[in-house]
C-alpha cells in the first residue's frame, strides 16, 4: 500500500512539475481551462522585525483546505522569498523574512504620490487547484531617517548696509528620505542674535527652502560675524532633527570716512628754523577695511601754491616738513588746511597753524652732520653699536665771536651730547649705553642751542635702533616631562613646544627641531611646535625616553636654544603573568615532613606597579597542599605516603593585580620518590602453621613448592631475595632456596620420614638497610596423611631448630648457626590483609576447594594443602600451574 500511494505521489508531482514548466513554456495549451489571475494586496511598515505577519494567502482566497489532496502554494522569485518574505508553502501565510525591509533602499526613486510595491506571483497547487495569484505589498513609511544637510558648515554673507526684512536663501537645505509628514517640515536658528530669523518656503515641487530674514540694521564694525546651528525638523512623532552650522559673514562697505585724531594744531617756528624740519605728522582713521580704508593727505585748494610749496606735506604719511627757506619779512602766520580723503567720502579737514617768530639779531644754526646713516632727519643705528658709538656732529653757526652759546640735548636715552675737543662749537652725539631693539626701537632728540639773550633754536632728530640677530628662542620650560599611556594609537599628540625670540620679522620666527639623540618615532612640526608619538609604544619594551629638542631662529647668524624633553611611558596591563616554565615537575621522597618546600614556582610579570603584583592559587587539590603567595613555594600540609598515591598533578592560578585582572595557568607534577619503609610480605604460604605433603620417593632436584612475597615499594626498595636461615628435622642442606624466586628444591633423598621445617627469610634491597620478613615452610615426609592432629601438634611445639643456611646477601648458601626469631603471627595477620583484591581471591580461594576435593577423590586420604596466592597480575593459569605441581608430589 507504501508503494502504490508513493508511485501515486510520485506520478502526481512530476504531472505538478510538467505543469509548471508548461505554465512559462506555453501556458495556454495547459492551463487554458483555469481560472483567471487574483490579486491581493497587503500593507505593511518598513523595518519590522523578522518573523512578522504579512497575511494569509489561502485563507484571503476563500479556499477549503479540508480537500485532498491538499494545497500547496510556490513563491517562483527565490530571491526575494529569501531577501523580504517567507512564505509557507501548506498554510500559504506570509512573513518577514531576516531582512528588514527598508523602504529607501527597496524604492529610492519613490515619490510621495506613488507607493513603494513589493509585487509577488504566488503559484497555488497541485494542477486541479492551479491560481496564479498576484500579491502586493504596499511598504508604508516610517520616520526612521533624520533630516541632513549636504554640508556641516553653510556660509552665508550678508553685506552691512542690508535693509531690515531683506530675505537670503539658505540653498543648503537639509534633505529627509522619508516622505510626507516624516520628510522636513520646518526650520529654526538655535540662536538668532537679535536681528536675524529664519522663514521657510515651499515650491511648487513641495520642497522647502529656508530664508534667513534680517530683523535689526547690520554693522560690520561692530560684529563681522555670527556663528549659530540651523536646525531641520521633520514631521515625526517624535521629531528628528538634523543639524549643521550656519556662519553668516558680515561684508564690509564704505560706511565710514577718516577722521582726523587731531582737527587742529599749533605749530611754532623759527624765522631760521632750518629746511628739513619736522612740524607736524597728521593722522587719520578709517574702521572700514581693505580698499574701503585707504587714506591720503591733501592741501585744500584754499591753501595758496607758495605755502604748498614751502611746507611738504607726504600725502601718505601726513608728515609736513619745513621744504623751503621762512622769510619772516613777508609772513609771520600760515594757516595749512589738510584734507583726508577717502574713497567716496567727504574729506575730513585738519587745521594747523604755523606762528613765524621773527628773529631779530639771527638765532644760532645748527648745522647737522650725520655719521649714521640718516634719511629725512631719521637716523638708523645697529643695536650691536659698542658703547659711545658717534651718531652725528652738530656745528653751531651765526654766533658772534664773543657770543656765548649754550648747546644741549634734550629727550630721553642713553645719549649724549658734548663739545668736540678738538674744534670750537662742534658737538658730537654719542650712545652711553648699549641699544637694546627689544627694550626700545626708536628715541626722539632735541638739539637745542640757545644764545645769551636767550634766542633759541632747535633741531629734531629721530633715532630708530636696527634690530639684530642678538637673542635666541627661549623655550618656556627648560626641562618638560611628559607622560603617555602605553598602546597607545600612532601620531598621538604629546605636548606643544613654546617658544619665543624676542627679536623682529625673520629674526624673531622660530623653527622646531629634534636633537640627534631623538629616536625615529618622535616627530615634531617645524612650524607649529607640535610632538607627536608616530608609533604605539611599550613600556615593557622601554619606559622612559629623554631627548633634545631645538628652537632654531631665521637670523643671521642662526641662534637657538635647547630643552630636555622626558617621556614616561606610563603601565598599562596588557601583560599576562608568565611562569618560567610551562610546567613544573618536583621530586619529593614521600614521609616529607608537612608544610616542608616541595619547590618554588617562579612566575613574572613584566607590567609595573599594581599591574605587576601577582598572587598564586592552586585551582586543585588545596585540601592536601598550599602555595606561599610571595615567594611561589608549594608546601604539603601533611606527609604524603607514595604508596597510597605516587603522583600528584596540580594546576596553579598567577594572576596579576591590574584592572581588569590577568591569568596564566600552569601544571605542577609531584612526584613522590620511593623510601625503604615498607617490608616485603608474604603471600604464600599463609601462615607458619601450614604444610604440604613430600612422598619419600621424590628425587633430588625436585621443585617442591615456592615463598612468594611482594613489597609495595618500587625500584630496588622491591626487589626480594630469598634465603633459608632455620631449620628443624632432617639433614642438613636437604632443601635449597632460589635466592631470587623463592623456588624450594630437594637437594638430598628423604632417609626420614616426619616434619621438616624450613624459617625463610624475606629481604628487600633497600638502603640504607633492607627490610625483611620471615616465614616457616613446613613438609611433611610420608606416603599419606593419616593422622592430621598428630601433625598440627608437632606444628605447635616450640623448639630449637639448627642453623642451616646463611642469608643471600653474605654468600653462597653454606652452613652456619644464625639466630632469628619466628615470624610473628602478626606479621602474617598483617599480610594478609594487605593482599590482592578480595574478589580475585575469593575465585583463587574457590578454585583451591575444588581442586582439593577431587585430590582426595582420587587418593582417598590425602593432606590439606595449602595453595599459594599471587599477586593481582598472576593469571588463573598460574594457580593451575601450582595444583599440578603439587599433584605430582
């Protein structure tokens, strides 16, 4: 009934295949009878999670899904069931699939007024069922976009003389993906100063353009620009906003013209005031900028040509200077009209009045002559001059010769002037002290020369001190030291050098190097003065670095100077601790005493300070040892014994105290070394009191029976020798030892029949002396046994037996009287209980019984005998090996 319902299914689903090949190859000629096409449309969010119903496909169509056999619905894109959708193939229910869908990146040309459509063909089948079903799913927006501008800075410039209300578009509108309500909807200034505030329009395509809207009069002079965000906001709930800066620069324009700081002057002269001299220096401001600031001077037209001439005026200093020779029969007052001009301004006018003071017999002349160079009365002069370095003679002139003239200086600085010894009304200028560009760049002077009838005469001389290469940059700190985390990322900023030369232009511009002592990662900016680490650095590698760094000027000859940089590499705990080893292994002889050190664990860690501390922990077997945390020494709390356990295998814990915390493991293995204190025992026979029947008959050279004996110990502490040390009855060297098996040999034909008994001695190998055991190997020489009780009675009787053999380790075994006591019964007590495992001596034990039996079967009387027990590794064969041998006694 299997086969035929699944050939049934099979023939059924290749019809099912054919048809669906056929529905793209020629699907009229197979579905030509079918039903037309349906539609279905859902709606649904973007971006809901996986898994989220979408609706049901069966269930929408009305379809009966109790028939058989049942429907099954095929989604042919593969893709996009994968990427968007799952659909379920019995039930027809669609769902999200892993994929949000995001409606942006599904429709990105999508526009409000269309909708995003995930169109979908659903197959329904099998054939008799078959419906091409149409579905859509229309992706609805959500607002999961923020309004973002193009630009995180926009720039606006908005000239000063703007009229109120004047509107300027913000062309960098922010831009939303979302649509309708979630797109931007408004903006606003966060701050608007006062004389700002924003508008918004719309244009026929819907799109908003802020305008910034200018509420109050400009000034550029007053503020020359305003810096605030522009916010754009969407319709969300809640809104989302996108932000970007707004700089609005005010432009300058020529709202303003020169004034004059000073609009009149009085200006008094000398009839014999000497061509070149300084009257007056006009000047003149303008808070515009650039072009809109240019000034020059002008007489005014009212000014007549003959006094233009005798007073020059530069038309770009301001400066008027005496250009001509004072007739002071002709005029004794001058009224200079000086206009500054601006570029379309009205002049701003300055007044200045020139009063000529006659002179009646002729004031002194002061002839200047200059050994400086000197250029429009303005003497220049090194500021490396030496001391009294001459500037100029002055010859005093038009005196008479009985005329006495009192010539000085007047002004402040290290200047002097004296008569020239030499020559007769010669004054030298000379300097008194070293000039210094730096303290002081320019003096003015007054040579005054004043007669007895107290005319005066003055001559103005300008000295300016010529800067020179004379100072090196002068760091601010001499010694800086810095501090940087290790790990740190490449090109990390470390501090700012600072320096200054106090000298001008090239001379005071200073350069930034590194000494030759800097290593390679250290880089500093030649300009700025900025050091920078280019490499991530480790402290373990290397903590502290000092170098050089130079301040270079652009002078000539170039100075410098140097500072001491130290950079401390600070810990950071990114090193695990690290034992030695990868493993530990310690020997220890067991019984060491407890809380004795077994060996230290050496552990490091390279990190520092706290990140460097380490504590020790065993993870296993703390309840037998402890670990000092300080020094690394393991220690046993207790002595520890190698027969109960001979190897110990612990796992140590190293961890360090940093933040967070790091580990390193290690295995420690101890290992107990064997130590003499364990005797052998003896497991066959069991007991003194036990025998074993020899016929009479036996041959020499017979193996009678064998003393086995283990010892716990290992190595040579476990290797046994076997020796007879006692005997009663019979003659002597009757029986013979194997020294190394314990195999008993008949040496001797048995004359006597009765009790033989051997004392065996058991001795180990030890050092620094061996242990030992003793047992008593009874034979009873006799056909059969036939009064039992007879021999137990002679077992129990105390008596001397003679010396008949020296132990191994003396010799050969020769004859000798030797005294030992009798193995106790204790001793045997005490073996046994240490022998194999109780199981596999219970078997031993059965199959002794059992073999005993069918030994007195056969020969009707016969002696108990004891059989030998081994050790856990002796196979069952064994002890059938030992009831043969001791049938055929």
């Amino acid at each position: 009934m299997f086969n035929s319902k699944h050939l049934s299914l099979s023939k059924r689903g290749g019809i099912w295949g054919l048809c669906i090949i056929l529905l793209y190859t020629s699907p009229l000629s197979c579905f030509a009878n079918f039903s037309q096409a349906k539609e279905l449309i859902y709606k649904i969010k973007e971006g809901l999670p996986r898994g989220t119903f979408i609706g049901a496909i069966g269930v929408d169509l009305n379809l009966d899904f109790t028939v058989e056999p049942p429907f099954l619905f095929s989604l042919p894109q593969k893709k996009v069931n994968g990427q968007y959708v799952n659909l379920n193939n019995t039930t027809g229910e669609l769902y999200t699939s892993a994929t949000e869908i995001d409606r942006e990146t599904l429709c990105p040309d999508n526009t409000e007024g269309k909708g995003c459509v995930l169109a979908l063909d659903v197959f329904v089948l099998p054939q008799q069922y078959f419906q091409l079903v149409k579905v859509k799913i229309f992706i609805e927006d959500v607002n999961d976009n923020r309004p973002k501008f193009p630009v995180d800075e926009i720039c606006i410039s908005v000239p000063e003389n703007t009229p109120v209300n004047a509107r300027y578009a913000v062309e960098q509108s922010a831009v939303d993906p979302d649509l309708g309500l979630h797109g931007v909807q408004t903006y606003w200034l966060v701050n608007d100063f006062g004389v700002f505030t924003l508008d918004v329009e719309e244009n026929e395509g819907g799109e908003l353009t802020p305008f910034l809207i200018v509420t109050e009069a400009l000034d550029r002079e007053t503020q020359a620009e305003y810096i605030t965000d522009i916010i754009a906001e969407d319709g969300g709930t809640p809104p989302l906003l996108g932000a970007a800066t707004l700089k609005i620069v005010i432009t300058d324009v020529n709202d303003n013209c020169p004034q004059f700081s000073e609009s009149h002057i009085n200006v008094t002269l000398h009839g014999n005031t000497t061509k070149g001299a300084h009257l007056a220096h006009l000047h003149a401001f303008d808070p515009d900028l650039g072009a809109n600031a240019q000034i020059s001077y002008a007489y005014s037209e009212r000014v007549p040509r003959d006094t233009r001439s005798l007073f020059h005026l530069d038309r770009i200093t301001g400066l008027i200077k005496l250009a001509g020779k004072i007739d002071t029969g002709t005029a004794t007052f001058y009224k200079l009209i000086v206009l500054a001009n601006g570029p379309g301004c009205i002049p701003s006018v300055a007044i200045i009045t020139v009063h000529i003071i006659k002179v009646v017999t002729g004031p002194p002349a002061i002839i200047p002559r200059y050994i400086a160079p000197e250029k429009d009365g303005v003497v220049k002069i090194k500021e490396s001059e030496p001391v009294f370095s001459p500037i100029a003679f002055f010859t005093i002139k038009n005196i008479d010769m009985n005329q006495r003239v009192d010539c000085h200086l007047e002004g402040t600085g290290p200047f002097r002037l004296g008569p020239y010894q030499l020559f007769k009304n010669e004054y030298l200028l000379e300097t008194t002290e070293p000039l210094d560009y730096e303290k002081t760049q320019e003096y003015e002077l007054i040579v005054v020369a004043e007669n007895m009838r107290g005319l005066v005469i003055k001559t103005f001389l300008k000295v300016q001190v010529l800067d020179e290469n004379d100072n090196a940059p002068v760091f601010q700190q001499s010694l800086m030291e810095l501090s940087i985390e290790e790990n740190n990322p490449p090109n990390t900023f470390l501090a700012q050098l600072q320096a200054t030369d106090q000298d001008s232009e090239s001379r005071g511009e200073v350069i930034y190097l590194l000494g030759g002592d800097t290593p390679g990662i250290f880089v500093v900016d030649r300009v700025t003065g900025v050091l920078t680490v280019a490499t991530s650095l480790d402290r373990e590698e290397k903590e502290t670095y000092r170098f050089i760094v130079r301040a270079v000027d652009q002078g000539t000859p170039r100075r410098e100077s140097i500072a001491t940089v130290v950079v401390t590499v600070q810990d950071r705990n990114d090193n695990s601790p690290r034992f030695i080893n990868k493993d530990f292994t310690f020997f220890v002889p067991e019984n060491f005493p407890g809380y004795g050190e077994i060996g230290v664990l050496s552990v490091t860690d390279a990190d520092a300070g706290e990140n460097g501390w380490v504590a020790l922990s065993i993870l296993n077997g703390s309840d037998i040892f402890l670990i000092d945390t300080g020094r690394g020494t393991l220690r046993a709390k207790t002595s520890l014994d190698r027969e109960q356990q001979g190897t110990y295998q612990l796992w140590i814990e190293a961890i360090d105290g940093g933040e967070p915390a790091l580990s390193c493991v290690t295995m420690v293995n101890v290992l107990l070394l064997d130590v003499n204190d364990n005797p052998p025992i003896v497991l066959f026979p069991q007991s003194n009191q036990s025998y074993m029947l020899v016929l009479p008959s036996t041959l020499p050279g017979t193996s009678i029976t064998e003393v086995y004996a283990v010892d716990k110990d290992t190595g040579m502490n476990a290797v046994i020798a076997y020796s007879i040390i006692k005997r009663k009855g019979g003659e002597q060297g009757s029986f013979v030892i194997d020294p190394d098996t314990g195999n008993i040999t008949l040496k001797r034909e048995l004359s006597n029949r009765g009790l033989y008994s051997l004392l065996v001695k058991v001795s180990d190998h030890g050092q620094p002396e061996p242990l030992y055991s003793t047992v008593m190997v009874n034979f009873f020489v006799n056909e059969t046994v036939s009064n039992e009780s007879y021999i137990q009675s002679l077992l129990t009787k105390e008596a001397d037996i003679e010396v008949e053999e020296r132990p191994w380790y003396i010799g050969q075994m020769t004859e000798g009287p030797e005294r030992y006591e009798l193995f106790s019964c204790q001793s045997a007590l005490i073996a046994l209980s240490v022998t194999c495992l109780g199981l596999f001596l219970s078997v031993v034990t059965l199959t002794s019984y059992i073999c005993c039996k069918r030994f007195k079967k056969h020969r009707k009387k016969q002696s108990v005998v004891e059989i030998p027990l081994k050790m856990k590794n002796d196979s069952i064969q064994g002890v059938n090996r030992k009831l043969r041998q001791i049938s055929n006694i």
